[in-house]
C-alpha cells in the first residue's frame, strides 16, 4: 500500500504543497493536485433509478488510486473559514463511493492546512468536517495541522514549524512504518 497527498490548492507549487512536502518527507507517497482533475459536483440521485455516480469526470480515476493508500494527507488553505471547493467537492463525492460499498474502512487520513489570517481559528470547521466524515466512513482521522503562511514560499521557508506538525508527522512515521513491516514480513 501507499500514501497519497491529495492537494486541494490551486498552486501546484505553494504553500499547501510546501506543508505536505514536508509532514512528507522521506515517505514514499504519490500526489494529486485536484485543480489539475476534472470533477463535478455531487448530484443526488437518492430516490431515482440512476445510479449515484458520474463516470463522466476524472472522480472515479482519483478514487482507484484512493483505494490502494492505506494512509490519505489531505491538504487545502483557507477560503473563506473552510476548505477549498476543489477539495470539498472531492469530499462531497465520497458520497457517491459509499453507496457503491467504497473500501474507506481502516484508511488513515491526515490534514494539512494553510492560512494567511488566523487559520487556528478559521481553519477549525474543516478539521472537524473531515473528524465526522471520517468517523462515518469508518476511517481514522489522524489530526491536523495548521501553519499561518501568507507569502509565495513562506512554509518552505520556516526553520520550525510548529508543534502540531511534528505531532502529525510522528503519528504518519509510525502508521507508515507499521504498514512498511507488515508489507515486509508478508
């Protein structure tokens, strides 16, 4: 199995991508840039005989490789007090994945978040977004963090970040050296 870094930026290079890179480092991981895939937003077709799924965009391509990571990083800035709406409509669609039996059950999932102005507080909705999102699919939500970042390069930049990054970063080292054994020994 793998790890995924699903960015949900519109910068393939800033400072969401920066703050992943590095909770990321030295871990074998595969990324996917959302602004670069072509998604819909979720329609409901609860109650019709269609079925709850668009195969007409690139969502279920992003889900196949969804499927084989054991251990998903998440990570958006702050718009307006909430995630991205790349990466929302990315959530929103785990709807369409559920009804079909989707394998979320045992997955790990890690969020990284950026903000320019007061992201601790204006990012909270999204960690807790994704903690009850987690807790429903019957994933493990592994915790956040979150840097305050306002220039092109900033997060690439800092000497230290803080604490609930290293915290993060050591929760992921061990999930994935457990996974990295257990491939081992099989």
């Amino acid at each position: 199995m793998t790890t995924l870094f699903i960015n949900g930026s519109s910068r393939t290079a800033g400072n969401t991508v920066a703050l992943g890179e590095r909770l990321l480092t030295d871990i074998p991981h595969q990324t996917i840039h959302l602004i670069n895939q072509h998604l819909n937003f979720d329609r409901d077709y609860r109650g019709t005989d269609h079925p709850q799924a668009d195969p007409s965009d690139d969502y279920q391509q992003l889900m196949a490789r969804f499927a084989t990571a054991d251990d998903i990083v998440l990570g958006t800035p702050v718009y307006w007090y909430n995630m991205t709406g790349q990466l929302k409509t990315f959530v929103d669609r785990w709807f369409d994945s559920f009804t079909t039996g989707f394998p979320f059950a045992g997955k790990r999932l890690y969020l990284v978040v950026v903000g320019a102005d007061d992201p601790q507080h204006k990012a909270l909705g999204i960690g807790q977004s994704l903690q009850d999102s987690c807790d429903w699919l019957k994933m493990t939500y592994m915790g956040a963090t979150i840097v305050t970042a306002d220039g092109p390069h900033d997060v690439a930049q800092m000497a230290q970040l803080p604490a609930d990054f290293t915290a993060l970063r050591e929760r992921l080292l061990a999930a994935t050296a457990v996974v990295s054994r257990e491939t081992k020994s099989n």
